[in-house]
C-alpha cells in the first residue's frame, strides 16, 4: 500500500494527511515532527473532527513536546502501561475477596458472599489494606451497629480480617498498620426452643412434605444436632453403622469429631434415598455438594406454623441440646462433647434448664422422704389393738 502524501501547513513541523471516517467523510490527520533529547521524533497530534484539531493547536502540542511539558505518544503509551501493570499488581481488598474464594471453596461461603457484598465491597473494594486507616473501621463499625445486630457486625469485621490476613500471609499485601478488633464477647446468645404442640406440628409437617431430602434434613438436625454446614459435607463414607458413629468433618474450623449414630438416625438413614453417583447424603446439583436448602426448609417451617423468628435449621439445634440439658440425665461435659463445641462456655447457654430438672429431681426426692416420713407418722398414731 503506497504512503499518504503528507501537506505542509504554515506551522513549522505540522503536516496531514486525508483520511476519511466511518461516514466516508474526508477529515484531515495532523501529525506533528520535532526533535527532543537528539532524537527526531514523528507523531501524530490528532484528528480534525475526532479530536476537534487545527494546525494552529497541533504546532502547540508540539511545542509543549519539545519544551517537556507534554510527553509523546510513545511516552504516553508507556506510562499507561505502567499504570495499567501497577494497578494489576495492587492488590486491593476486592482482589484478595476473589483470591480467598478461590481457595476456599463452599465453607461458609454463602453468608461471607453476602456480607462481603453488602457491606464490604461498597466501603474497601477498591483499596488496598495498607491504605486503611482505624478510622475507616471505626465509621465502618458504627454505621452497622445502628441497623444490624451486634452478632452481625463482628461476624463482618473478622471476615474483613481474614481477608487480610489471608494477604499478608500468602505474601500478597502489607497488612494496616493497626488492629482491627473484633469484640470477644456479644451477648447474643439465642437459645431457641419448641412446645411439645409446636414439635408435633413440626413432626406431622415433616411427615406430610414431598421434599424427602429437605424433610430428612430437618429431622438429622433435630436429632444429632449437627450443623447445617456439617449436613452439607456429610457422605455416606462418614457413617459407620457397623460402630454406630457419625463423622462430622471439619466441624466449624475445628478437629474432625464423631458422634453417635442413635437408633432413630439409623433407621433414618437407612431408609433414606442415595443419589447415584454422589458420594453425599444430601446432594446438590449435578451431585456436588449442596450450598443452600434455605427455601425448602422454609416452607416446612411456615407449613408446622412454627414462629416467624425460629431459625429452621440452627433452632432445631437448640431444640435438641435443649431436650438433652432438660432431662437432667444428660451433664454438661456430655452435651459439649455431642454439639461438638470447642469449650465448655459455648454450652453454659443450657445449664440453666438442666439445673431446673435437677431441682425437680431434688425436690422429688424431698417429697418421695416426706411421703414415707408422713406414712411412719400414721403407723405410730394408729391405737393399740385390743389382746
């Protein structure tokens, strides 16, 4: 292809040429010719209509060139680049969010998606954890507490602290220059509790569901008190019928556990349908490990007429520690052991109603002793009988 011919204006060292645009319309091309550091250099300045340029401000943008104040175009070019590769290397709070899912994969993911993109991203997605300051954190913090519960505002904290410690750690980042404090203590324990007319309701709503899945699902939790994640994660493998044990892995960050695997669970399982193909109790899709059951659940819980407020799935949590500690045959130690706690303070939420059967069991025995005391009494008030 032969070159354009270049027309000479009156600006010294600014030339065009035609070319035309998307419309066909002819519009001059300015280039610009001048020498910098004794180097000649030839660039174009910009288009007539595009870029709205004249031979009079192209003889200006070269000039502002020669002087240094304006860099070239290859210049330009090569700033850009830099820009653009000092940007990929930043690693701010949003890339380290999609860093940590890729490493960790379905374990409490849905809850730290949420809550990452609801009220993380809008506030540090684009920065990096060096440019925190407390500051930031404490308005962060604040501005929550005046919505959310008390609960909900440390669980988003450490998540935003194990993002950066998750940087720091794999070398990624420089971590911020300060604490950011996650509260110890929330008193926010909920112990959540049924009446034997809501459990029956419950029961005969499982009973009545088409979603076998979900309505097994349900009763697991009832009855070994597993977590929703530890059902999610639960395979086949995990169950020792033979020895009479469940597997729980992983069990909210800590050591492996097992757990007893009680006559009604038995049976359960037993006759609960297996996806072919899947290695876990409760498939998902395609048999993969299942991420969320929430809706199904849902309907069983608002079909038994259960309170608005009852957590379907971590209530009935609750439901069967509480059952345990109110029987008064079950101590505390045991009950940790079963919940799969990681201290005893995490089970002191029940004490309260094992202390209250134990009271009923003292006081049955004070009038067991004050029966027999009573019947004694009457025997020796009897009168003698005549000889």
């Amino acid at each position: 292809m032969p070159k354009q011919k270049r027309f000479r204006t009156k600006y010294p060292g600014v030339t065009y040429l035609d070319g035309r645009r998307a419309d066909g319309t002819v519009e001059r091309i300015y280039y610009i010719r001048y020498r910098r550091d004794g180097k000649m250099i030839e660039e174009k300045a910009g288009r007539q209509f595009q870029d709205d340029m004249t031979p009079a401000r192209a003889a200006g943008v070269r000039q502002k060139r020669i002087e240094g104040e304006q860099a070239s175009n290859e210049e330009q070019r090569e700033q850009t680049k830099a820009e653009q590769a000092a940007e990929e290397a930043r690693w701010t709070v949003g890339r380290l969010w999609i860093e940590y899912k890729a490493q960790h994969p379905l374990k409490g993911l849905a809850q730290d998606e949420s809550r990452y993109n609801l009220y993380i991203k809008p506030a540090f997605d684009n920065q990096e954890p060096s440019s925190l300051i407390q500051m930031d954190i404490s308005r962060l913090r604040l501005g929550l507490l005046k919505t959310k519960k008390p609960q909900t505002v440390k669980n988003i904290l450490a998540l935003l602290r194990r993002l950066i410690k998750f940087g720091v750690k794999e070398g990624l980042c420089s971590g911020t220059n300060f604490t950011i404090e996650v509260p110890k203590k929330i008193n926010n324990l909920v112990t959540e509790d049924l009446s034997k007319h809501q459990m029956k309701n419950l029961l005969d709503a499982l009973d009545r569901d088409h979603d076998i899945q979900a309505a097994n699902f349900m009763r697991m939790a009832l009855y070994t008190g597993m977590r929703r994640g530890e059902l999610f994660k639960l395979r086949w493998e995990h169950i020792d019928f033979e020895r009479g044990f469940i597997k729980i892995v992983d069990p909210k960050g800590g050591l492996d556990k097992k757990i007893p695997l009680n006559a009604d669970v038995k049976t359960l399982l037993l006759n609960h349908p297996r996806a072919q193909e899947s290695p876990f109790v409760f498939p998902g899709r395609n048999g993969n490990q299942r991420v969320e059951i929430r809706r199904a659940v849902n309907r069983i819980k608002q079909a038994a007429g259960l309170p608005k407020d009852f957590r379907p799935l971590h209530g009935l949590r609750h439901v069967y520690a509480s059952m345990l500690a109110s029987s008064g045959q079950v101590d505390m130690y045991t009950l940790q052991k079963l919940l799969t706690h990681k201290t005893p303070e995490m089970t002191q939420r029940y004490a309260e109603l094992r202390d209250e059967a134990l009271r009923k069991a003292s006081n049955l025995a004070g009038d067991i002793l004050g029966s027999i005391q009573a019947q004694s009494r009457n025997v020796v008030d009897l009168p003698e009988r005549k000889k």
